[in-house]
C-alpha cells in the first residue's frame, strides 16, 4: 500500500470532524502548497518529529553519458534533500 | 520554515483558527510517520514520494577510531522529489 494525498484527505476528515470534505481537501493542498513554495523560495522546510528538506546548490561539474561516453557538462543546479529527524528513524525501526 | 511558521502560514491561507491549523498538521505528519513506520511508501504528486530502504547488517568502522564494528540491519526512508518541485526549485534559482 502507497499512500497518496486522497488518504492524506481522508484522515484530516476523520479526525477532524468541524471539517466538510472539501475543507478537509483545501487544508492538505493548502500545507502542501506552503510547504513546496517554502522549497521554492530556496528555504529549508523543517518539520519537527519528520525531518528536514533542504535545498542545496549544485556547482556545474563535467559528466559523461554512461552510454556513449561522451563528455559534457552538467550545469549549475538546485535540488532538494531529505533528513530523517532521530524520532522518524526510531519509529521506522520499531523504537 | 519550521513547524509552527507552516501553521501560521496554513491557519492565514485558509482562515482557520491557529490551533485548528496546528491540529490538521500534526494529522498530517502523524498520518506519514505511521505509513513509513508500517513500511509502506508516500506518494504525493508534485511534492515527492518516500520509500523506506532496507540495510543488512554490515562490518563498518568507527570514523573517529578506526575501529570495527557491526552495523546492525536498519530501516532508513528516503525522499525523491517529484518532477515539479524539482523543476521549480532549480529555475528559481
């Protein structure tokens, strides 16, 4: 089982029961939408008890392509990471 | 950002009082860490998916001393962007 923001939907409209279902929906887009434009914007999203993405500069460096062999260059980039908080690794690991 | 300025940021963008707003966070990120701690994956269009790797045990080394130990097997979840943030994120650059 993979879970998906419908089941995100679902579990906000259960455990909160002032909410419609079309309340429920707009709150998990809404946290997403902050929590993507946060990235966006170049700053790191901490999330207590999770973890924490950061977004991390790429310098341009030369690669090959592993099929051909050619050379090229990779260009500058920005890319996002994932840490585990301590709570998150514990949980996975049945602590 | 951390925790608390998403849910202030959350309770403004849909009018909701704080501490509802801090509620459906917390539903949230809870809903997540009980998907991964059962070892399923995290699928969310346009933000990423999580996955949780599985390690055997192995011979590593104390980084500090040098010296051998076991490693015990571990369960360790891994992100990867979805392809629009990760286009988004590198063009606001």
């Amino acid at each position: 089982m993979t879970l998906t923001k419908a089941d995100l939907v679902q579990q906000v409209y259960k455990n909160h029961e002032t909410l419609t279902k079309a309340q429920a929906t707009e709150s998990v887009e809404a946290f997403l939408r902050i929590s993507k434009n946060s990235l966006i914007d170049g700053s790191d999203l901490l999330l207590s008890g999770f973890g924490k993405f950061n977004v991390k500069d790429k310098n341009a460096r030369r690669g090959r392509n592993p099929q051909t062999g050619a050379e090229l260059t990779l260009d500058a980039r920005r890319v996002v990471t994932f840490k585990p908080s301590g709570i998150l690794r514990e949980k996975i690991n049945g602590a | 950002m951390n925790k608390s300025e998403l849910i202030e940021a959350l309770a403004q963008d849909i009018g909701i009082p704080h501490r509802e707003a801090a509620a459906i966070t917390n539903t949230i990120i809870d809903t997540m860490i009980e998907s991964l701690s059962r070892g399923e994956s995290i699928e969310i269009r346009g933000f990423g998916s999580f996955v949780i790797k599985q390690y055997e045990s192995y011979e590593g080394r104390n980084p500090k001393t040098g010296k051998k130990i076991k490693v015990k097997p571990k369960k360790l979840p891994f992100f990867k962007v979805g392809k629009d943030l990760r286009e988004q994120v590198n063009v606001s650059g």
